[in-house]
C-alpha cells in the first residue's frame, strides 16, 4: 500500500489547527520538525515548539484531493511545500525509528507496537512484563527522562491489587505501566481530549480492560464515588508550577500511606515542590541529567 507524505510549512500559533484539518482529511500519523528537520515526538511536559515556522509531516491516504486540502489550508496560513509517495514499509520503518526500546526496574519493557520480542527472565525469578507503545506526540512515549524516571519508580513499587492515579497522563503510558505491573486499576486522568483519545487507544492495543483502566477529566474524577483518599499511589508528571497548583488536590486523592509520586521537575524545583506537600515525607530525588522524580508518603 502506498502513501501521500506531505511536508506543510506552518506558524506554530496555528499548528493545532493545522493537525486537527489534517485528521478530518484523513491523515494517518502527523510530526512535527523546526529547521534543524528534528521530529518532536516527545516534547518536555507542557512544552510547545520554539520554532517560529513548523514543518508538518503528515501521512494520508492517496485518493485525498489534495486541491481541497491546499485550499482549506490556505486560512491557516499553511502551505504544502511537498508531495511524497511512500510505501506502507518505508513510513513504518521511519516512524518506528523514533520508538523507545527499553528496560525499567529490570522487568517492565516498553517496546514498540508488533516489533517481535521476547522479554528476558526478570531478576528475583519475577515475570517479566511488556508494554507496547509507538512514538506520538502525546507526551509520555518513554523518550524523556521525566517519564523514564516514573517508569523506574513504578517499577520498584509492589503494586499488585492497588489502585493508582495518573493525574496528566498524556499517551497513558505510566497507567498503562501500572496495570501491566499489577495494579488492580490505574485511573489516567487529563484535561486533553487527545491525550485521553490516546490513553483509550493504547490501553486497547495492550488488552487493559476498561473497568481496570478508566480514562477521564479532572473534572470527572473529582465527581467520582471514593476518589479522595481512595488512591495508594498518585503519579503526576507535569510541571512545577501546576504540581505546586494542584498540591491540595492530589494530596486529597491519596488514602492514608500513600505514596506520592512527582515529576516533570528539574533538580533546582525540589525544595518549592517540598514546601508545596507539608503532609507528604519526601525521599531524595532520584535525578538523570537535569530532571528529578521526588518520592514522598502521606502522613
């Protein structure tokens, strides 16, 4: 099967409508680039591009009528600078360079989706466990530290038959994670209706039931019968300044002893985000390269 691969020059104030207008016309898989051609696949958490003009990758089905799409694009003050025919194994293979192959805590695998593998044997004789996940631009594809370190701490927790709380969970990823370590049920939460579009998709794909996994807003969680204080564990990785924000509330979601854990947080955030949880005793961090994960237990 074949594919048009069109390269769209766009403003970055209007690259969210620009991919909204690409989806309505079919479009497959859409990435972003700046002038250096690097694809945003993973951006830090709450990050938007810094280039002031986007090139769109997008890949659609080749019956589109391209004179309309150039023509619904126009308002947008878009243009497409190229037309490419591409074979269903050549994009796949493009996309597919971009996907996490990794090891958390020596028994989670995040692999890509339909890549053949075989998980070694965990150490301590534990099952090991794969998650399937592809590259988007959800946030949360294994790329970043922030959510490599999450991944680790779930990793490392005793999670069988506990409930836990993904408050931001863009791609899932990190309830996806939980479930696949045991977690009786992993809530993904998020205010983006893409990210929760994404969560379902993937839960889906990796056969997460529904009821084990139950994707909504903020909003619908705090409605939600037993929330407060119905959570062991609450894993949220943003930013420092909404996690400060939102200390109240996630600190209310946590049922006594619970474990809280925090990132999308650099090494110099740490002290703020630790006034911002009286009620919580944090560990030290667990730091890679600029990025922390804090740990802490309810009182």
């Amino acid at each position: 099967m074949a594919w048009l691969q069109l390269s769209i020059a766009a403003d970055r104030e209007r690259v969210e409508a620009v991919g909204d207008l690409l989806e309505a016309h079919g479009a497959q898989a859409v990435t972003l680039t700046g002038a250096g051609e690097e694809a945003l696949l993973e951006p830090s958490p709450g990050e938007e591009p810094l280039w002031d003009r986007v090139v769109v990758l997008a890949l659609l089905p080749t019956e589109v009528d391209l004179k309309a799409l150039r023509a619904a694009l126009e308002p947008l003050w878009a243009e497409v600078r190229d037309v490419e025919i591409v074979a269903d194994d050549d994009w796949q293979s493009r996309w597919r360079a971009h996907a996490v192959r990794a090891c958390f805590g020596g028994r989670l695998w995040l692999m890509p989706r339909d890549e053949p593998f075989e998980a070694p044997a965990a150490p301590g004789g534990e099952a090991p466990v794969v998650l399937r996940l592809d590259p988007g631009l959800a946030f949360g594809s294994g790329s970043h530290p922030t959510t490599r370190l999450c991944l680790d701490g779930l990793a490392a927790l005793p999670l069988e038959g506990r409930r836990v709380l993904d408050f931001g969970c863009g791609s899932g990823v990190l309830a996806l994670a939980a479930c696949r370590l045991g977690a009786e049920c992993a809530v993904a939460v998020d205010h983006d209706p893409q990210a929760l579009l994404a969560t379902r998709d993937n839960a889906t794909y990796n056969q997460i039931e529904a009821d084990r996994l139950p994707v909504m807003t903020p909003e619908a969680l705090a409605r939600a019968p037993g929330a407060r204080r119905g959570f062991d564990v609450v894993v949220a990785n943003i930013l420092a300044n909404p996690l400060v924000e939102l200390a109240p509330v996630l600190t209310s979601y946590l049922a006594p002893g619970g474990r809280l854990m925090l990132s999308g947080l650099l090494a110099e955030q740490a002290r703020t985000i630790r006034d911002a949880y009286p009620a919580i005793d944090f560990a030290a961090p667990v730091q890679e390269a600029e990025w922390i994960r804090l740990d802490g237990v309810l009182r």
